[in-house]
C-alpha cells in the first residue's frame, strides 16, 4: 500500500474542509450577509458534503482493514480484493492485502502438510506417545500406544484411566516428570513398558507428553546373555576347583588301592604317605577356594536395602580417605578431593555407598602400582537433575577388549581377585537408583562415575 498517497488524499480534504469553514466565518462576518445568503448556503452544504466524505473516504479503508485482519485471524484465506478495478492507493492497498493472504495461505498449507507427515511419523514410530492437556483431554494418542495399552478411541484421560488403571496410575505418580518401569497387563499378555514423563507449554496451556514401550524382550535378551556370561564364569570356576579334586582323588585311590587291598597296606612306604598327605592337603585347598568363592557368590543375594539419610559428601569422601590414608601414603600417590561446593549433600545409605568407594580407590590403588607419579582425584559435583562421584587415577588403565566384562560377576584379571567388587558396586548403585560408569584410555587414565539421581 502507498501509504503517503493515503495521507496526502486525507490532507486535501481536510484543507478542502477548513478552506470551506474559513469562507463560511468570512461570510458569517460580513456586513451584508444577507445578501448573499445564498452562497453562505452553499458553502455550508459543500462544507457538510465534504465533510462526510472525508467520513466515508476513512470509513472505507478501515472497512477494508478489518475485512482483511478478520480474515487473517479465522484463516479465511478465500478473501480476495480485486485490485485490477480499482485506482490509486486502493488497488495498491488491496495488493498489498492480497500478497499478504498469498503468503499466509502459503504458510498455512506448509504447516497443514508438516503436521500431516508429523501424525504419519507418530503413527509409524513402535514408541507409544500419549500427550495430554490441562484439561486431562488426550489430544494425541498415536496406534503405538493404543495397541501397547489395549485401549482405543479414548479421548480424555479418566476415560483411559477406567481401562488401564494401572498405567495411569503410576504414570499420576511422575507428577513432576521422570522415568519408570511399569509392570502392565493386557487381556492376553503381560509388559514392562519403560516410560518417560516431560511437560511443556504450548499457548499458554499446560501439556504432558508420555512415551513409553516394551522392554520386556530386551530385559529376557540382557538376562539371557547375563546367565549365559555368569554360568560360563562359574563353570570356569568350578571347574577349576574340582578337576584337581578328581584327579587328586584318583591318585590316592591308585597309591591305597581298593578296599579289598587294606590288608596289603603295609606295603606302603614313606613316600607313598608323602604323596597322600600332599594330594590331601590340596584337596583341602582347593575345596576351601570353592567355599570361598560360593560365599562371595552369596554376598551379590544378600545386600540389604539401602537405609538412606543425608549426608555430606565431604564427610563420605574423607571417611574414605581416612580408611585409605596409609596405604596412599606407603604407594606414594598423590592423592586430593575436589568439590564443586562444601555443602553438597546425597540422600544414600552411608555404609553401601562408602563400600562402593572403598572398592573403586582400591582398585585405583592397585592399578597405580607400576605408574610413575601416581595420581588419584575424587570429585563431586551438582548438574541440574542429579549429582556425580569421579574417581579418576593415572593408571595403566583398562584394555577396550574387557572394559565391558568387568562388571560381570566374578570376572576377574587379577591373580587373587575374587571379582565381585564391581559388580557389588553396580549393584548396590541400582539399589539407590543411581548408577555406575566406566571410561578408560590405557596407558593414560581410567574415571569410574557414580550417578545419583
């Protein structure tokens, strides 16, 4: 639109009209007036003419604004103004109009055909998506949801509430966001749906948005390889243990003989004794190793649950510190605490966590043995959602090709390693809803995280 056209029109008529009152005072004024009443009336009559048309000249442009800003609010982006019969500043306001509601319609079909292929990727994705507005109204639902959770055509969330009362329910229980495993059943099977909780605002109006699915076959598959690992270490172990056991076995029974042979054992000589006591002895041994290690076994089933309370994590570093403080001391090791502020605290269970710690330093320490200028660093620190324990050292570090069996049970590279540290300290970790990490560059460091949530 030519908007200095558009004021220049207005300007002429508001000086037509001023033009028009002056004359009228002149003539008011005039001694002789009367005689010419007629042309006083004249001018009055141009004056209200003009007048109203200066009304009507504005009227009509506002007119033509509103008509086109109540078609741009209700997306009635059918209004068409014809510009090729009008002149002027019209048929360039009424371009201008129309290039603008071009763009829009533009616009509005771009976001009709994203919103579109956004639906069809939902509908597509096997992840369940539910979002929901303040009103508990469920405005998204896509087929991934509605075939997880068994229900259909719901469109408010009580409704979905009296059909899956036990997905709700817990889902009611995330009120703040977060994540959580739900034990869920349908008429003909039963899931673990891993779920996630985010909210957002969109128009000022409250949304949350759930997503979740089955995990159940990806926790059988881990299980599955889990069982598979430990049996094939425990059968390691065992075997270790009884193969000598049987062989021993048999080679006492070879010196002794059988049973019907005890009146000849007085055949036997000194050596024949030696030998015996010796293969005893190791027998011996070898049973108390498998008792040991059975009794390690024992102590990844019987972890009491955690007895939280809050505690600084000062305090629990320099506990550990304190338990460690000679044996820094006779390695050499440089050793130091790093806070990112004093009064950083953890709800935990003291005794388990301080465990973890102890395990981590020691194998810190051990790892350390043959580095020069050992270093060990233990940080902590406070993100947005959660709190992390870095004990890092610059030792030889861990080779690539186990760094993902070491938290395996009993799995060991150490000659007297009994290999259950770690795999106690990832499990204890879980039982705090935490958890625990491992990064390593051999020959140069390795950082062990702790993650509290």
């Amino acid at each position: 639109m030519d908007f200095k056209k558009f004021s220049i029109q207005v300007i002429i008529r508001v000086l037509i009209i001023l033009t028009l009152a002056l004359l009228i005072s002149y003539f008011y004024f005039k001694q002789d007036r009367l005689q010419l009443i007629f042309t006083f009336l004249v001018i009055v009559c141009l004056l209200i003419i003009a007048v109203f048309e200066l009304i009507w000249f504005v009227s009509k442009t506002n007119r033509e604004l509103s008509k086109f800003i109540l078609s741009i609010k209700y997306s009635d982006f059918s209004a068409y103004f014809p510009e090729e019969n009008k002149k002027g500043y019209l048929s360039e306001l009424y371009q201008a109009f129309n290039s603008i509601i071009d763009s829009f319609k533009k616009l509005n079909t771009e976001k009709h055909l994203q919103y579109e292929l956004l639906q069809l990727i939902v509908s597509q994705v096997n992840l369940g998506i539910i979002c929901t507005n303040g009103k508990n109204e469920i405005v998204l639902m896509n087929m991934a949801a509605e075939n997880q959770l068994g229900v259909f055509k719901t469109k408010t969330w009580p409704q979905l509430s009296k059909k899956a009362d036990s997905f709700t329910s817990k889902i009611d229980e995330l009120s703040q966001g977060g994540s959580n495993i739900i034990d869920f059943k349908t008429a003909t099977e039963s899931k673990q749906l891993f779920v996630q909780v985010g909210h957002s605002k969109l128009f000022d109006e409250p949304h949350r948005i759930i997503t979740f699915h089955d995990i159940r076959q990806e926790i059988e598959q881990k299980e599955s390889e889990a069982w598979i690992r430990l049996i094939r270490i425990l059968n390691h172990e065992i075997m270790n243990s009884v193969t000598p056991i049987s062989s021993l076995s048999e080679t006492i029974l070879m010196i002794l003989g059988s049973e019907e042979d005890q009146d000849n054992w007085d055949h036997l000589n000194k050596e024949h004794f030696s030998d015996v006591v010796r293969s005893v002895k190791t027998i011996k041994s070898r049973s108390e190793g498998l008792f040991n290690f059975v009794t390690e076994y024992r102590k990844l089933t019987r972890i009491p649950a955690p007895k939280k309370e809050d505690i600084l994590v000062s305090e629990l570093l320099q506990n550990v510190e304190q338990l460690w403080k000679t044996e820094l001391e006779k390695s050499q090791i440089k050793f130091s605490i790093k806070l990112s502020e004093e009064n950083l605290s953890i709800s935990v269970d003291p005794t388990l966590i301080e465990q973890v710690l102890i395990n981590l330093v020691k194998n810190s320490i051990q790892a350390l043995e043959k580095t020069i200028n050992p270093e060990l660093i233990i940080s902590a620190f406070k993100t947005e959602d959660n709190i992390s324990i870095l004990i890092k050292d610059n030792g030889e570090g861990i080779p690539s090709t186990i760094i993902n069996d070491i938290f395996v049970p009993f799995y060991t590279t150490k000659e007297k390693g009994s290999g259950i540290g770690l795999s106690l300290s990832r499990q204890i970790m879980r039982m705090h809803g935490g958890s625990i990490a491992v990064s390593s560059s051999q020959n140069n460091y390795t950082i062990f995280s702790l993650l509290f949530n």
